[in-house]
C-alpha cells in the first residue's frame, strides 16, 4: 500500500453484548479501529458502541486504556507503534495490510497479531493485471507519443492470449489473479511453499522459470524469500518475458534485475521496490523497458469500507470467543511472517484461515 501518510481519526469503542432478554452487558470489551466507517458497519452487529476519539496515542478518556483489542492505521503510523506500549489489557493488533515484515518487529512479542489478506487480494490483482497488460502493450511509448501529439505507428503488440504464466506465491493475491488470467486464456502455473494438487513447490522454480512468458511475484518478504528473484533466476527467464513484482522490493535482488534490463533482455513492471520509496537519483528509474508504480497495489476505492467489514467480523469473532482469522503470530509464538500458524497458541479461541 502506498506510504503515503493519512491522517487518520482513531476511534475507541466500547462495545456491550447483551443478552436477548435485555439483561446487563455478559461481556464488554473496548476496541480501537482507525476510522469513522467501523462505527456504521459494528452498528448493524449485535454490539453496542460507545465512541471515544484519539489520535493514535492512547486517550485520555475513560476506558481508553483498557482497549485490548487495536486495529493499526494503514499504514501503520511510527506513533500507533509507540501507542501499543501504553495499553496494559492489549491482546490483540489488527494490521489492514496482508504484508507483515514491518510490522511484526515492531510489535511487543506477547501480542496476538492478526493481517488481513482479504482486505487487498482483488486490488492487488488488479495492479499486476494492469502492470503485464501495459508492459505487453508497451503503454509507456502510447503515453510518450500522445504527450508530444505524435501519432507513433508502432510494431504489433505482445498478446497475452495463449501466453504462459508463472505465479510465484499462491495466496490471496495468487489465486485472485489466477482468476482473472483464466479470462485472458492465459495458461498458469502457481507456485507456493510446498506442492499442492495443481500448485507446485518453490524448489521447483528453476524447472519452471524457463517456461515463462509472465512471472509475477506475490510472495511474502520473510528471511527464505528475501532475494529470491535473484540474478540465477532472472537469467532462466525467456528473453523478452515480464516480471511483475506486487509483493516486496527485497524479494526480487534490485541490481540483478537492473542488469537484465539495462541489456534490455527482460521487461519489468514494479509496484513494489527496494528500497521505498525509491530515492530519485535511484538508477532503476532509468531503467529501459521497466514500469514502476508507487506501490499501489491495494489502494484502491472502497478500502475504508471493506476495512470496516473486516473489522466488524474480527471484532465480533474477538468479542464471542468464536475465533480470530488470520492470526500470524500468537502470544507464545516468535516467529513471523503470514505463513506462521497460531499452533504456539494454547487457546481454542484462535484458529488461522
Ligand atoms: N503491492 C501491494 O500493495 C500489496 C498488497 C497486498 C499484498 N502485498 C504483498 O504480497 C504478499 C502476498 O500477499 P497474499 O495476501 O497473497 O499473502 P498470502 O495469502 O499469505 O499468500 C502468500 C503466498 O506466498 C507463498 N509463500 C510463502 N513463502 C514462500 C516461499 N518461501 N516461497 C514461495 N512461496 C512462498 C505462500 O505459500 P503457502 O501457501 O505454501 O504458504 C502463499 O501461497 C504480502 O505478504 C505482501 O507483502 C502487497
């Protein structure tokens, strides 16, 4: 998502669950979520709100520092971090990105930390739609001519039809754009940790990269995927195919993919860089036959309120014991990254999707 600072109305929530008969509250919890739109979608669940606005750092209203369940401004904000520390009942951190590698270390050890994959899978499929169709096109020369009023006759452009795909992570993202490739007859291999009916192993990937027309990176950024596109990799690539990276910079190694495409063997389309944001004397943004959007890829409209159904469903799970989704680090667990489980966590309460 983009980097760009927003600022963001915090809001505390105190909710009640009451009985049906009418009876005092069996559990009241208070939550803290980033933005006014919750309030409107947990109004329609069978809690109760009481609001409380802040800032980010803790208020210092009543109740305020009992909020143990809190949901991270997107993006997460250097004072939100800070705020976790002065909130002693915290058990749970919502993040509202999928991505996890910058925030997990930021956040104490004991905290249950949730992501939210479902939030961004369709828009981040979206952005690396839009990257390989304008990379095919070569929309950029379009672009280019258009400014300068020059009706520019250019040669015949790649077809994405009947090409051959390799979708190196299949998450959230993966399987979204899975399905919208499938559209575009597009034969695709995906590719995850370990094999699955139909999705092959990542060790696999050097067996697989010379096949490729279009490989599109979708893979978290952990300690086994830092580097994983690197020059060994890239230079199994059919000469002329596209890699397209909406996951994170550090997974594709930035100054092998800068040789390929300075010998202008490879095209690239970038949302996601290392580092980010790209500094402007950087010399990737010279690069020939490369694309780059300021990572985008799940920003789009609609966010705030699909945040707000996110949230509601997690809240309401927290609040009736029923279980959390999309748990990437338990109490007890040290490690990180979206593929970590809730095993660590000794509570039925908790289960991962
Ligand atoms: N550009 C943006 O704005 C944007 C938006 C959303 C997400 N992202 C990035 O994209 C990443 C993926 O998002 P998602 O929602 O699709 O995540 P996800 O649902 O957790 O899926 C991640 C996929 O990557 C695979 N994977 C994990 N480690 C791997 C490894 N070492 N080698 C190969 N594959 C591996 C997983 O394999 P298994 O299924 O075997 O575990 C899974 O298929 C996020 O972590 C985030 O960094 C960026």
């Amino acid at each position: 998502m983009s980097a760009r600072a927003r600022p963001y109305t915090h809001i505390t929530a105190r909710i009640h669950h009451y009985t049906s008969c009418g009876r005092p509250p069996v559990r009241s919890i208070h939550v803290c979520v980033p933005f006014p739109e919750i309030a409107s979608a947990l109004t329609t669940s069978r809690v109760r709100l009481h609001l409380q606005r802040h800032d980010g750092w803790p208020t210092k209203e009543p109740g305020s520092d009992r909020v143990e369940f809190y949901a991270m401004p997107h993006p997460p904000s250097a004072s939100s971090f800070d705020a976790l520390v002065a909130l002693p009942h915290l058990r749970v951190i919502q993040l509202l990105t999928s991505g996890v590698d910058q925030a997990l270390p930021r956040i104490p050890a004991h905290l249950i930390v949730c992501n939210a994959p479902s939030l961004h899978s369709q828009a981040t499929a979206e952005a690396a739609m839009t990257h390989i169709l304008a990379v095919l096109a070569d929309v950029v020369t379009w672009v280019g001519a258009q400014r300068e009023r020059r009706w520019a006759t250019l040669g015949p452009r790649k077809s994405l039809a009947g090409s051959h795909a390799l979708l190196v992570g299949y998450g959230h993202v993966g399987k979204a754009l899975h399905a919208m490739l499938r559209g575009f007859d597009v034969s695709v291999v995906p590719m995850a940790r370990t094999q699955h009916p139909g999705v092959a192993a990542i060790s696999e990937l050097h067996r697989w990269l010379p096949t490729a027309d279009i490989v599109v990176v979708s893979a978290p950024l952990t300690t086994a995927t830092r580097g994983l596109i690197g020059a060994s990799e890239l230079v199994l690539m059919k000469s002329g195919a596209v890699l397209v990276n909406v996951s994170r910079g550090a997974v594709v190694d930035t100054a092998a993919l800068e040789r390929e495409l300075r010998q202008r063997r490879l095209y690239a389309a970038l949302d996601v860089t290392d580092p980010e944001p790209l500094p402007s004397d950087h010399p990737l943004w010279t690069c020939p036959q490369l694309l780059i959007s300021p990572h985008v890829g799940g920003n789009t409209s609609g966010f705030r309120e699909r945040a707000a159904t996110f949230l509601r469903k997690q809240i309401e799970k927290y609040a009736s014991g029923a279980g959390l989704e999309y748990i990437v680090r338990g109490p007890r667990k040290a490690d990180g990254g979206p593929g970590s489980t809730s095993r660590g966590l000794d509570s039925a309460l908790f289960r991962r999707s």
